[in-house]
C-alpha cells in the first residue's frame, strides 16, 4: 500500500508548475534523503523508482507550449548537481543512482539534454575526485563511472547539438561565465583533469577525452588532435595540462601539481610525502598511456625549446630517495636528514607502502616507454638514465625488493616487478651508449653472490620451504638478467645451460617421489632457465636416458623409488622437457635411434612423451618434422620386435603392446598411414599377431 501511495502523492505534487512550492519541495527532499541513506539499499533503490516518476511526470505534466523544461526537473536536477559533490560519499552515491534512475527521461527532452548534459558530466568527473578517501567497499566509483558512461551515450547520439554554442545551455562549474561551453571547450577541460592526483578521475577523463575527440568536426584521431594542439601552443600547453595537477581552468587549486612542486614540501610529514606521491603519479600514469599508444612522441613532448616540464628533476629526486631506503626503515620519509616519520597505524602505512611501489612501477614503465621510442635522444630527455642511482634502484628492486620496503608475498609485487626490471634493463641496454650497461653491471654484481650451481646440487633445497621462496627468487633474478643479455657478463662465476642441469639432475637423485607441487613449480623455474641460457639437444637426450642400477624392467610399470633422474624430470615435467626437444626433432630422433637397443626403456619412456606432445602441437612445423623423421628412422628400432636371437624383444613379454602404442601416437601426431610402407607394416603387426 505504501509504494501506489508515495507514487500518487508525486503524480499529485507534480501537476503544479509552480518553482520551489513548499510541498513538492519538501516530497523531492525526502525522496534525496531515501536515495542517500548510507545503510538501507532497498530504501535507496526504492527512491530512485520514486525520481524517476518524479521527473516523468513533473515533464508530463508540463505545458505543451513551454519550451523550457518543468521547475520542477530543474529542482531535482540542481540537487543532484549538489550532492555529487558532497564531501560525504553517501550523499555523491545517492546523487549518482539517482541520476543513473531519471537518465533514460533526460535523454527523451531535448531542452534538459542541452541544458544539463555538458554540465552533469563536468560535476561526475568532479565528483570521481573526492572519491580518493572513500572506503572500498562503496559503490561511489562504480555509480559515477556508470553516470559518465551515460552522458557521453547521450553526448554521441546529440553531437550536433552540442558542436554549436547555445545560449540556453548551463555553463558548468570552472569555465568562464562570458563565453558558450561546446564540445571542443569540454575537451580542453577533460585534457587538464587527466593531471588530476586522484586516479579514478583522471583514468576516466582520459577515457571520456579519447572518445570525444573523433567527434570534433573532421573527425581528427587523438593523434592527430594532439599533434595540431602541440603546433599551435607547443609542448608546454599539454605538459601544463597534465603536470598541472588539474589547472585552475578546471576548478583544480593552483599550485598542486608537479608543475609547481617538484618537490614535496617542508616540513615533511607522512601526509604531504603520500600526497607528494600522488601528484608525482599522475602524470607518469598519463604519460605513460600517451607515449605507450604513440599518441604522441617523447621528442614533441620534452625535447622542444619550450619545454617547462619538472617531471624530470622530480623523477631524480624520487630515485636519490628510493636507493637511501634500508631494510630498517622502510617508511622513511624523503628527506636528507635521516629523521623517521612519526608512528603511523598499519593501514595508513599500506595506503603510503602501495602508492610508492605504484609510483615505481609507472616510473620503469615511463622510462622503457621513452628509451624505446627515441633510443638517441633518450638521455637528453631523462638525464638520470645514465645516473647510477637510477642502476642500483633498478638492480634492488630485481634482486631484493624487501630493501624498498615492498612485501614478497605481494602477489602484485612478486609477478609484476621482475618482468618491469626485465622491460627496463632490455631498453636501457639497448641505447647506444656504454654507460648505462656499465652502470647495470656494476649495480647487480655486488648482489649475486650466490652460486646457483652449488644451490641446485642440494637436493633438500627443494624441500625445504624456507630454501624454496629463496631459491624461486634468485632464479627468477637469473631469468631476467639472462633475458637483458646480462646474465653471463656479471657473473662472478662461470655457468652455463649445462652445468645446472647437470645439478637439478644431481638433486633429483636423492628426491623421493611423489613430489609436492610447490617442488614442482620450483624445478620448472631452473629447467626455464637451463633452457633460456641453452643446451645442446644431444646432451639433455643422453641425460633422459641415463640408466640406474637394479631398475624394474617394466616398460609400463609404476614409477619407484628407483627410478633414474631422467624418468622423474619426464613424469613431473613431461611437457616443458618434450616442447625443448621438439624444437630440434631432428637430432633428438638420431640420438634415440643410437641408443634404442642398448637403454630400450629409457628411450620408450622418452619417445612416448615426445610424440605426447607432438600430438598437443600437431599443427605446428616441428611435429610435422619429428613424426618424418621417425619414419624415416624407424628401422633403427627394429631391435624391439625382432625375434633374432638377443633382440631386445626377447626380453619382455610387454615390449609388442608398447611398440604399437608408440606407433599409434605416432600416427596420431602426423596422418602417416600411407607413409609406412605395407612390409614394415606386416614386420611390425607379425611380431604382435604370429599368426598373422
């Protein structure tokens, strides 16, 4: 009963056209205070439905001769304006469901999509940033998002109207009151809140600008936009723009942004260090984006003569502060003096914690972007590249990233710092100049002293959970380096593909199986490696094979305890040894063949599991390859199936099932029935079928 009473109450206070009556009035108040109760959400989406029908009606009943919107959408519709930008985020949640309620009956009257449009979004984006403080559980970022993705729906399907200045339309908060706001205007002032410290905002003030350029007249891309913009005002009208942070043009504060403080303020404190930071990401995360989708290029952005941009001074000041961090301190502020901050509560002090590690994270992105794009001019626009601060911070983040006060056990930290370090040491040693690969040299040497080699021979190593996450982090360190072309270089010890195999085969020998899987994704990570620095096909070959002592001699037994290093690697990593194999079919096939009749077993096991993989890449060159050159070898394992006195077939009864197993596999991996010839068919199946 109460929902058709609420609903006619509207339909009864809505007749009157009458602005600001004191009943519609105090009903509209009451349906925002529905829609913004901070714990009731049935109440708050129940108060929508109720503006919705408030807005519709309010324009049904509207005279049909008036040709501006009802008193009363211009009533709700200015409430909404005020609690999107309400410092309490219950109160910006309610303005956007309401809004995201009553959209659908803006966008059917022309005079409020000309009025409010341009205006509600400006307000929106205003209101992504006071969301940095909101918990993360509120759907605030959420709602607004969605209310933005509706104004620029609304922006696409009424282009014209909005390409023309009108004087009927509202002139939104921070644009001059003398001159009509247009879709160019619009884009002027979405450009400015991507330097915005808050990342929400400007994360979707980029994504609104990029849709809204095609839309200019000639449909220019952003590149080219970019381009016409930097000819007429130069590099420093978007540098202003994005290291601004926010420009006074767009309601942003004077003064906040990189631009004007390059450094953070003193006296320091923990709040203006974690705000200095936040500035200081803003327009490496923008940055970033430009330059890493070539919309623009490092030499129109930081190479012409008027260039004012600080980003480079407050990236060097950033790396000094960065490679003084200890392990005993490290939420120490950025100062000289070597004071500490003040005691601080766990939270805030993972809020500081994680915008540092995403500020570093942007910086090396920011960094290849640059070396990648213009090699040459590279350290005239990053002097620091050469710098070797900037070469220890990068080696202690690869190697020991504990020191910067970043926690292992971070998944964020563990899969995305090594392969940044990596993209930042292939684009650094790529310049053409020998400083900067001297500088990675000397940063890492002092940091690998630990010889791999002996590590891997422990096979306890493998066991122990403690040894484990040591040695999954100092070969993933070994991974990058080798992937940067410095691996060999800055060794203070010789090693090779070899070598550590030898070792993980040395370790595997006292491993009893089964083995647990965190043992497993251990050994995987040394085999990428043994693989990355290179082995010769021959050599792993005769490794699988190698016999034991007193082995079972069934060719499908179980794995035992006895069970040679070869067997164990091909049971617990059948496809990453097999996929290296196939990538030399050829000389894998001949080595088998040569040692078919003396290891019989061996060279099955191994077989089987090539041509098991073979069948996985079956449509790939190399299976193609292996299947033909088994085929053409296949004579070389006639010793399976002979019955020639002291053939390998005399000794198992079991060796005819496995034979044509392997043959099935075999056709399975390449369609080659008409490739055997019908005699080697018949030598083959008579051995199975005597009486055949």
């Amino acid at each position: 009963m109460f929902e058709p009473l609420v609903l006619q109450m509207i339909h009864w206070f809505t007749s009157s056209n009458t602005f600001e009556q004191p009943e519609t009035v105090a009903l509209l108040n009451s349906l925002l205070d529905g829609v913004c109760d901070p714990t009731n959400a049935s109440l708050r989406d129940f108060s929508g439905q109720c503006l919705h029908e408030f807005l519709s009606w309010s324009q049904r009943q509207t005279k049909p001769t008036s040709s501006s919107p009802s008193p009363h959408c211009k009533s709700l519709l200015k409430r909404l304006q005020s609690l999107a930008l309400h410092p309490s985020s219950s109160h910006r949640l309610g303005a956007a469901l309401a809004f995201n309620a009553v959209y659908t009956e803006i966008r059917k009257d022309e005079s409020l999509v000309n009025q409010f449009t341009l205006e509600f979004l400006v307000v929106f984006v205003l209101s992504l940033a006071l969301t940095n403080m909101d918990l993360s559980s509120s759907d605030t970022v959420q709602q607004c998002g969605l209310a933005l993705d509706h104004l620029t729906q609304i922006v696409q399907h009424n282009l014209e109207l909005f390409v023309e200045p009108n004087d009927s339309r509202r002139v939104p908060r921070g644009f001059p009151l003398d001159s009509p706001v247009t879709l160019k205007e619009l884009i002027h002032w979405l450009l400015q809140q991507c330097g915005r410290p808050v990342a929400q905002c400007r994360h979707k003030a980029l994504e609104i600008f990029c849709c809204f350029v095609p839309l200019l007249p000639g449909h220019p891309t952003v590149s080219n936009w970019l381009a016409g913009q930097l000819g007429i005002k130069g590099s420093s009208f978007l540098i202003s723009c994005l290291e601004g942070g926010g420009g006074m043009e767009g309601g942003g504060e004077p003064g906040k942004g990189i631009l004007y403080q390059p450094y953070p303020s003193e006296p320091l404190t923990q709040l203006g260090n974690l705000l200095w930071l936040e500035r200081l990401l803003a327009p490496l995360d923008c940055y970033a984006t430009l330059l890493g989708n070539r919309l623009v290029s490092p030499e129109e952005l930081f190479a012409g003569p008027d260039c004012r941009s600080r980003l480079p001074q407050a990236l060097a000041y950033f790396i000094e502060q960065m490679v003084n961090l200890t392990t005993t301190s490290p939420f120490q502020p950025f100062n000289s003096s070597g004071t500490y901050m003040a005691t601080v509560s766990p939270t805030e002090r993972q809020v500081y914690v994680h915008t540092r590690f995403t500020v570093l994270v942007r910086f090396f992105e920011f960094v290849t972007t640059v070396a990648e794009s213009c090699p040459l001019h590279c350290h005239k626009i990053l002097p620091f590249v050469l710098d070797n601060k900037l070469h220890r911070l990068i080696a202690t983040a690869l190697s020991d990233p504990v020191t910067l006060g970043f926690n292992l056990g971070d998944l964020k930290v563990a899969e995305t710092f090594p392969k940044l370090c990596s993209q930042i040491m292939r684009a650094i040693v790529a310049l053409p100049l020998p400083g900067p690969r001297d500088g990675l040299l000397d940063a890492f040497r002092p940091l690998l002293d630990t010889n791999l080699v002996q590590q891997l021979s422990d096979g306890d190593v493998f066991m122990r959970p403690c040894d484990r996450e040591h040695l999954r982090h100092v070969l993933s360190v070994y991974s990058q380096l080798n992937e940067a072309g410095l691996l060999i270089q800055m060794l203070p010890f010789q090693i090779s593909g070899r070598q550590l195999l030898d070792s993980v085969y040395k370790a595997l020998g006292v491993i009893h199986m089964p083995v647990d899987p965190q043992a497993v994704e251990l050994l995987r990570r040394a085999l990428l490696l043994v693989f990355a620095l290179g082995i010769p096909v021959e050599d792993l070959v005769d490794l699988l094979i190698e016999p034991v002592d007193k082995r079972a001699q069934n060719v499908v037994g179980t794995l035992t305890t006895s069970a040679s290093s070869g067997e164990k690697l091909l049971t617990l990593l059948p496809e990453l040894v097999s996929s290296e194999l196939l990538q030399h079919p050829k000389a894998a096939v001949e080595q088998l063949v040569s040692a078919a009749k003396e290891r019989p077993q061996e060279v099955f096991l191994v077989l089987s599991s090539l041509l098991d993989e073979a069948f996985r890449q079956r449509r790939s060159s190399n299976s193609q390859a292996l299947a033909g050159a088994l085929l053409a070898h296949w004579q070389g394992f006639e010793s399976w199936w002979s019955t020639d006195e002291g053939s390998t077939a005399n000794l198992s009864p079991d060796y005819h099932s496995a034979i044509l197993s392997l043959l099935l596999k075999l056709l399975q991996a390449r369609n080659a029935e008409n490739s055997l010839s019908s005699s080697k068919l018949w030598e083959i199946f008579k051995y199975h079928d005597p009486k055949t």
